[in-house]
C-alpha cells in the first residue's frame, strides 16, 4: 500500500496536479502598485536556475501569453542547450549576478536554485524592484525569511512562494472544512511525509575534479569553501546537506503543512520539539519527529499541537484505527478537532470521521486556480497572489524552527517569535542565522 501511495503522489507531482484543477479566481481585487506592468503590457522575466525545478517553473509561468523569458543564469552550463532551442534569444549567464548587473529592463523572476541561494538572489532581485517567485522553502534560515518579508512589504513587491498546491482546490477544500467548522476546533494536527531527504553516513572522505559544465566556486554560493564530490551535492542530493537544503522537513513541511497553517490561522509557536533522529555533522536526519504548541486562534482550541513526522515515521496506530483503520497515505494531515477528524492525504479527497456522523455532508467548493499565472497577472496588476512573503514567509519560518530543533533533540525550546529567540537554550540561536562566505555578502542579509 506504501508503495502504491508513492506511485500515486509521483504520479499527481506538484506541476501536473494543478492542471486537472485549475480555474480563474472569482471576484479578484485589482490594484495598481508602483512598479507593476500594465495589463497591456507583456511581463519581461529572468530565471534563476534553467533545470530540474526551474525548468518546470519556467514551463509553467511561460504557459502565460503576456510573460517573457529574457534571461537565465545557471553555473550548470549544460542546462543551456535546451533553453536557447526553447527560448531562442534568450540571453544566459553563468553569475546571477551579472544578470542582475546587465539586464536592465527587467519586471519579474523566479529563483529556482538549491535552498541555500534562495534568499541571496531574491533579496538581490528585490533590491532591484523586481517582483519574484522563489521556490520553497523561501530560505534556508529564518533571518532570512524574516528579511524578506520585511523588504517585500517595505517595497510593495509582487511575490509568491512555490508551494503551487497553495492554490490547489483539495487543498482549498481542506481550509474550507477547517473554518466552516466541520469538525469543530482543531484541537491536535499529525502532519508526515514518506520521503527521506537526509544521510546517517559521514561525508566521504575524497576530492574530485568538477565537471568543466560546472562552476563549483558560484554553486557554492554564500556556503563555505569545500571540495566537489561526485554525486554528494550537485545536481540531486544537496538536500540532504545541511548547508545546502532543509532535508525533508524544509523540502516537503511547506507544502504539506500550508494547508494546516492557512486552516488554524496559526502563528508563532510557543514552543517546539524534537524527538527524531538528529542531523550528523553533514547532513539532516532521516526519521524525524517534531512538536509543535501554537497559542490558539478562532479555528483552534486554547492551544492547538502539531506534529510532524517524515521518513519511516508515522503518527501513532490509535490515530489510523480513527480514520478507517488503512495504512495512511505516503504524505498528509489529520486535523483532531472537538467535533470530528478531518483526514487530508496529500493532494487527494479529503475525508471526514466518523463516517456516519458525516453521512451526506455537503463539501464545500471553493475552486481552484493556477499559482504561477496568478503570479504573472498580479505582477500585471490584475489581482494579487494568494501566498506571498507575507505568508509565505511566516509559515517558513516555522518550518525551519521544526528543522533548527532537530539539532537538540530531547530539548523543549522556548520560542519569541517577534525576538526570533529561543529563549530558554541560547547555543540555538546560532542556527537563527548564517554567516555568508567573504564576498558573497548581500546587502539586508
């Protein structure tokens, strides 16, 4: 059944699943910011990144007839080919910044890159006046998150977060259900994923020689210096390293736990901890467990819990006997509240229990819509994104807490979210934020 599950949630991946759903937004609100193309006008784009994820990026905000892809910067230089039959003219670089140094006219971009050079591209795209689409997690620490809301909001940028199942109609339904009150409040939500973004082994111990295609000094980026290994970073596994990805807490908690976030409304938690596997001196842990206590909110209790689970972690038996007594799904939520259960496998139907309480329950339909042309036409000044930095950036910064706790397992930390403090264990706090390597330093980060 795990394995049918896996197959199901490769097959309905993050791209392909909206298309089956998507749908115009109804009753946009219009605005006309400072710095936005008129509707008229068509969006003239640069991509960071030209592969993997970004190549799906570009795909999809291309699919939009008023976007134009201008430029793209990759270190990866055989990701080019196929861009330029693509895209014929478009120029490529292989330094994001001397895109950003040379192309002038420029309206929006997407940074698509590894974890780690999220927030340096952004916030340099930013300072630029450009509007942006940066994959999750938005970055890789929570300074970073928190520096990029705030800079968005201080210029009126357009943004949108990639966690395209936001705009999703399952998803939408399950934040529906939440707050129309179908199972009342939320009390406790179980949130995992099956994928095991993470490595027990040491790195290993030998030099090679990048392949000429590739800059290793500019894919490092803001990192500090270290050898090239031959399949341990570039181009698959950076996700597992700790100062490259997030593992699979960073990579798939965006995604799994918007819904939740959007539902309850949640804020900063009061505390959080980790009782799952810990991160060795390289790379994230593979079965992790994580809990969270949010104050509460007009959705949830007095205090609601969270807790996450990935790898071969699952929320405890009692809880599948609750929702039908299977095996749960490779990835999702169940949502407790004091009126029912709400079980949400990830991009499937949700369903309510028990089921005969819910007999004939009318679900709701809030639609759905396309995020990556949300994003174009709010950039146009038609409407406005649905998970900008001012979400965006909030709900990754607990998910990075989740990953930063991950490194004291067995230690309730005390959190001031306003202060971004843990209060109680100060040694955590050099987690909060990175050092940038000498001359990679980007101004507000």
């Amino acid at each position: 059944m795990a394995q049918k599950n896996r197959i199901e949630t490769a097959r309905i991946n993050r791209r392909q699943a909206l298309s089956g759903f998507a749908a115009s937004l109804a009753a946009p609100m219009v605005f006309r910011a400072h710095g936005h193309a008129a509707p008229s006008e068509t969006v003239r784009h640069a991509s960071f990144g030209a592969g993997g994820m970004a190549l799906a990026d570009i795909n999809s905000l291309t699919a939009s007839k008023n976007l134009k892809l201008v430029a793209i910067a990759d270190v990866d230089t055989t990701r080019f080919a196929e861009i330029q039959k693509r895209f014929p003219g478009v120029n490529c670089y292989k330094d994001w910044r001397e895109l950003l140094d040379k192309e002038k006219g420029l309206d929006s971009a997407n940074i698509s890159t590894p974890d780690h050079m999220h927030a340096p591209i952004t916030m340099s795209a930013m300072q630029r006046g450009l509007h942006v689409y940066t994959q999750k997690p938005l970055t890789q620490t929570i300074h970073e998150s928190r520096q990029l809301t705030r800079v968005a909001a201080e210029k009126k940028l357009v943004t949108q977060m990639g966690i395209q199942i936001h705009s999703h109609v399952i998803h939408r339904t399950v934040v529906a259900l939440v707050q129309e009150g179908a199972i009342g409040k939320v009390k406790e939500v179980h949130s995992w994923s099956g994928k095991q973004w993470g490595d027990r082994e040491p790195r290993p111990a030998r030099v090679d020689m990048p392949p000429a295609s590739l800059n290793w000094d500019a894919w490092l980026g803001v990192a500090a210096e270290r050898p090239f290994i031959t399949g341990y970073y570039h181009p698959g596994n950076w996700r597992k390293r700790l100062d490259f990805g997030t593992g699979t807490f960073g990579d798939m908690g965006c995604h799994i736990l918007d819904p939740v976030f959007t539902a309850t409304a949640v804020g900063n938690p009061l505390w959080v901890e980790s009782v799952g596997d810990a991160p060795n001196a390289d790379s994230w842990g593979l079965d992790v467990q994580v809990k969270f206590v949010f104050p509460g909110t007009k959705h949830t209790t007095d205090q609601v819990s969270l807790t996450w689970y990935n790898g071969s972690l699952r929320p405890p038996s009692a809880l599948k006997e609750l929702v039908g007594g299977k095996d749960l799904h490779d990835q999702g939520s169940i949502y407790i509240g004091e009126k029912g259960i709400l079980y949400s496998p990830y991009i499937d139907a949700p369903r309510l229990y028990p089921k005969e309480k819910f007999e004939g329950y009318k679900m709701p339909e809030p639609g759905g819509a396309d995020h990556y042309l949300q994003f174009v036409e709010a950039v146009r000044g038609n409407g406005q994104t649905s998970a900008p930095f001012s979400f965006a950036g909030p709900l990754t910064e607990s998910v990075l807490l989740g990953c930063l706790a991950t490194r004291f397992k067995g230690q309730k930390l005390q959190w001031d979210g306003p202060a971004m403090k843990v209060t109680n264990v100060p040694e955590a706090n050099a987690f909060v934020r990175r050092t940038y390597r000498k001359g990679w330093e980007v101004e507000g980060l």
